[in-house]
C-alpha cells in the first residue's frame, strides 16, 4: 500500500467524509472533527442548510456544539474526493414486509464508488444483515471504481449501538465493535474509533462477525430477553471467541459470508 493507513492515523492524517448525517452520522462526524479534517456529506439540501445554520433537528447535537465544530457540511460530491476514509451512516429501513430496504446503502456505495482510490478506507455503520458489507457494498464500490477489494481497497463495519434520545448512552460511553478487511484494517479502524470513543473499542474477528454481533444486540434489546437468540446482552461475548452466533439463522448468515456454505437444516441443529 502506497499510503499505510495505520501510518495515516499515527500522524493523525487520516482525512474522513462522513456520508449520511442523521442521528448517527452527525453525532459521529462531531467526535471525528476535533481529531481528523472531516467533511458532512448528505444528499438532503434541507438538512446540510440548517447545520450549517448550527440547527440540529435531531436533537443529538445542541447549538453550541454544532457552533464550535469546524466539520464542512456538504451536497456535493467534488468535497468529498480528496477524502481517503469514508464512513457511511444512510439509513437501512424495512419495507411493510420487513424486507430491508438496501437502496440507501447502494446509493451510498455507489457515490463513494466512484471516486475511491488506492488505499482508501470504507467503513459501514448502517445496521445491515450479516454478510452484507461484503457481499452487497463491496460489489459496488468495486464495480464503479473499477479496483480490487483488499487489494486496491478496503473496508470496515463498526455499528452504531446507540439509541435515539438516550442522553446517557452515547456514542463515547457505549464501547463501539469495530471489524476490518484485514489485520492491518482492522487495526486501523480500531485504532480511529479508539481515538474519539473513551470507553473503549471491541475489535470482533471479522466484518460479519461485526455485523451479526449488531443484529443480536438489536433482537435482545427489541424483544424478549429470555427468548434472544443470544441470551447474553453483551454482543461481544455473542460474536467471539469462535465467531459463531447461537441463533441458528445467523449462524447461517455468518457461516455463508465466510464461504462455509451450510444446509440451513444443519445450521437449525448446531446450536
Ligand atoms: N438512530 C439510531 O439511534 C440508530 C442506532 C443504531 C444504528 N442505527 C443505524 O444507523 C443507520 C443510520 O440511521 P439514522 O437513524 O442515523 O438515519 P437517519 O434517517 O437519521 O439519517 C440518515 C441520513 O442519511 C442521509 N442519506 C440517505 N441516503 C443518502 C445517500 N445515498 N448519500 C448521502 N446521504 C444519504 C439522509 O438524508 C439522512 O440525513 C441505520 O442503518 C440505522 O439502522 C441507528
């Protein structure tokens, strides 16, 4: 790699767009600003008017915040290109089918796609079913930029785990899972979010085991606990030490983004 992203980070050159402001992505693009230039990309012309009038309609950034931050807020893509790590927080609904809805997440992709370059850094933190950083986004990115994933580029998924309103739980007290494409990515996303979250990072094993770990922590915290498929609240003890989710539908998920393409029959009965 002709520019180390761990180095870029060490010498704190590390230079983010963040791509998506609600009520993730802004509070996010805050806590990067004051250590990394960091440029607030969103498609609604509204919302990019009335941060740069220090207007939060959210309601996750006070005035004051807003006003003492020096992020560039944004619509268009030509601010965005001298970026070299995008982190990409548009949002992932369901259709009345509970179908999720991937349009935002490839409209992103397909932005950034073109105008990746070598050695550049894209992080996912939409919540997203597992598999899907690599087998839905990665596509993408490689099909409009016309370079290799893990080769040319590369990538990470760190969910987000907050929830909207919480005041107590926030993005610097809840510690964030990070995941990379390769070790040294890893590393290197970690060490980013590392860098503005004061709790802590939990480094999972892999991109999918990042992703599963999201989606369990989402079912015990929306139903019941005694019936999560993990039982546990704490999605890094779900996700490691052996990668393997208990609910046998992730486990499914999980073992296919790794290749290991099991019968969903055999996955109902590992356990
Ligand atoms: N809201 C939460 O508390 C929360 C918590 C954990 C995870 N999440 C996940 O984080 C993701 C973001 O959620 P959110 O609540 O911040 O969403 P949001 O709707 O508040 O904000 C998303 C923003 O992305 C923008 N956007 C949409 N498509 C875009 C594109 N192609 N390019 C640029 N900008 C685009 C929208 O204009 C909007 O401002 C979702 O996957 C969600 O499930 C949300």
């Amino acid at each position: 790699m002709k520019n180390n992203p761990k180095s870029q980070i060490q010498n704190r050159d590390a230079s983010i767009a963040v791509i998506g402001l609600g009520y993730v992505g802004l509070p996010l693009a805050i806590e990067l600003s004051k250590k990394y230039p960091t440029v607030g990309f969103d498609l609604n012309e509204e919302r990019i008017k009335q941060l740069k009038e220090d207007i939060d309609k959210t309601l996750e950034v006070d005035k004051k915040e807003l006003n003492e931050t020096n992020i560039t807020y944004t619509t268009e893509v030509k601010d965005i290109v001298d970026c070299n790590t995008y982190i990409i927080t548009v949002p992932t609904p369901v259709d009345k089918y509970n179908n999720p809805d991937m349009e935002p997440l490839a409209s992103a992709s397909t932005t950034v796609g073109k105008i990746l370059k070598t050695d550049d850094v894209v992080i996912y933190e939409s919540t997203v079913y597992p598999g899907a950083t690599e087998e839905f986004c990665v596509p993408i990115l490689e099909k409009e930029s016309g370079l290799t994933y893990n080769t040319d580029f590369f990538c990470g998924y760190s969910p987000e785990r907050i929830n909207p309103g919480d005041k107590e739980h926030s993005l610097k007290t809840i510690t964030k899972i990070t995941s990379g494409s390769n070790k040294e990515i890893a590393d290197f996303v970690d060490q980013l979010y590392s860098s503005i979250v004061p709790v802590g990072t939990y480094k999972a094993s892999s991109i999918a085991v990042a992703e599963a770990a999201k989606v369990i922590e989402n079912v015990h915290r929306h139903g019941d606990p005694d019936r999560s498929p993990c039982g546990h609240g704490n999605p890094a003890y779900c996700g490691a030490p052996e990668g393997r989710p208990h609910h046998p539908a992730l486990q499914h998920r999980v073992s296919h983004a790794h290749g290991r393409r099991e019968p969903a029959g055999h996955a109902h009965h590992s356990g």
